[in-house]
C-alpha cells in the first residue's frame, strides 16, 4: 500500500508538515504518530499470537499471509496437486532433442533423425 512512493512524495509530505504543524511541534507529532504505529504493531502480534494460540496444534504452521488468496492459490496448487512434478516432466527443449536427433550405433555420432515415407504427412503447396 505504502510501498510504492517516491522521494518527490515524501518531500511533498514533509513541506506539509511543517507547513501545518510548524517547525516547533513537528518532532513532538512524528513521536506521537510512531508511538501509535508501535501501538498498533503490538496490538496486531498480539492478536496473531492469541489466534495461534487458540487454534491449537493442528494450526502450528498456520500463516496469516495464506489467507490472501493469490498466496492461497499459488500453495494450494504447488504443494497440493504436484505441480511441479507436472511442470518438470514437460521438458519441451529435451523432447525437441529427442524427436530431431538420433544416435549412430555404429559410429557414435549425432544425426538427424529420419521418419518412414508411411507416416510423413504429404506436402501441400496450396495449403502453405
């Protein structure tokens, strides 16, 4: 939320500032203002501490960062389903090598892979 500002807006924030609560009482507001995010920090871990608490042992690997739901989707697709042993089996860049070259028995050497006449689909110059 507050992640993408700039120096122009802190700047801009900053004359503000000064402009409404002048050079005197600013420092005494930037303490008021970082006691109450303090305040509400402590307030929110222990809220989270209290919600693990209370849901047991069943939960100790719960994360409050799961309950967004992209976060929720991306894990419950990777860990549940075995996406990743699906992505890695699909290596196309290996199954390409495969099809295009073959191994010479007799020498040892690459060469490009051949199909029977039978099963080569015909050349259309119309359809190209």
């Amino acid at each position: 939320m507050f992640n993408d500002g700039g120096i122009l807006q802190l700047a801009t924030i900053m004359v503000l500032a000064i402009l409404i609560f002048g050079p005197d009482k600013l420092p005494k507001v930037i303490q008021d203002v970082s006691g109450v995010i303090r305040m509400i920090r402590s307030l929110a871990n222990s809220a989270k501490q209290d919600v693990r608490s209370e849901l047991g042992l069943e939960f100790k690997d719960f994360e409050f960062e799961d309950l967004n739901p992209k976060t929720f989707i991306r894990k419950q697709l990777t860990e549940n389903t075995g996406l990743k042993e699906i992505r890695s089996s699909f290596d196309l860049h290996k199954e390409l090598n495969d099809t295009t070259t073959t191994v010479n028995s007799k020498k040892g050497e690459w060469a490009p892979a051949t199909m029977p006449a039978a099963t080569r689909t015909p050349f259309d110059a119309d359809a190209t």
